[in-house]
C-alpha cells in the first residue's frame, strides 16, 4: 500500500511539474528588454468608460523602459511635471506585470508584442480626469 501511496505521489508530482509555466522566462524577458515608446496610452476610467484620455493624442509621452529586472515609466503630460514610476517586472507569454517601488500591490496588462510593436491592456491603475484620482483602466500601444 506505502508503494502504491508513493508511486501516486511522484506521479502527482510529474504531471503538475509538467503543467506548471513559470511566470517568467529568460526568452520572454530578453524579447521585452529596452525602451519602449507609445504610439497610444488612453486611460479609460473605470465609473464610466466614457471619459476617456490618450495623453500622447494630447501631446504627452510615456516611455517604458525594461531592464532585466526593472522598469522605469515616465509619463510626460502638457503642462505638468513628468511622473516616474520604477519598480520591478515580471512576464509570461501573454502577461506582463509592474510592481512599483515600496507597494503592496502589482498592475497587471494583458500582453501581444509583434516584432518592435507592444500592446498592454487593462491595467487597473489611478488617474486624474477631474481634479481627484480615480480608478482607470490603462491601454497602451508601444513600440521601440
């Protein structure tokens, strides 16, 4: 009986070796490592998806760096003093997470990347429509 115990537990362990993905792999991070600019990053607030800002269709910039472990996102807007954020990040295949410096919580964005073009959406973020930060939705087009 011990045998046929044991024998279930490695093979229990097997087959969840065998599906477990880490959440982060050397060939994904080495594919998003660099600068990357967006070309779209529109902020949808999340009481009502109809207040809607693209800070670059407004003239604004951000700019995503990744490093092997880190991030910097600069979030430049008219008329306003640029917002750093740096943290570190992880990535699957279709997710890529931002875990600021100092916070006790992670933004996650749905991942595509085509060649030297990224796309992020749906990270629960803050954003300032009406004088007060409110939760935002964050969608992002870049490229590098």
């Amino acid at each position: 009986m011990r045998q046929i115990v044991f024998l279930i537990l490695v093979a229990c362990a097997i087959i969840g070796a065998a599906g477990c993905k880490s959440s982060s792999s050397p060939e994904d991070e080495a594919g998003l490592i660099g600068t990357w600019r967006a070309t779209q990053a529109e902020f949808v607030s999340a009481a009502d998806s109809n207040t809607r800002v693209d800070i670059v269709a407004q003239g604004g910039t951000l700019t995503l760096l990744l490093e092997a472990a880190s991030f910097t996102l600069t979030i430049d807007e008219p008329d306003a003093e640029p917002d750093v954020t740096t943290g570190t990040w992880t990535s699957s295949s279709d997710t890529l997470t931002l875990t600021p410096t100092g916070a006790s919580f992670n933004v996650q964005f749905d991942m595509t990347r085509s060649g030297n073009t990224l796309t992020l959406r749906g990270g629960h973020v803050e954003f300032d429509f009406h004088g007060t930060p409110e939760e935002a939705i964050l969608n992002m087009v870049l490229t590098r």
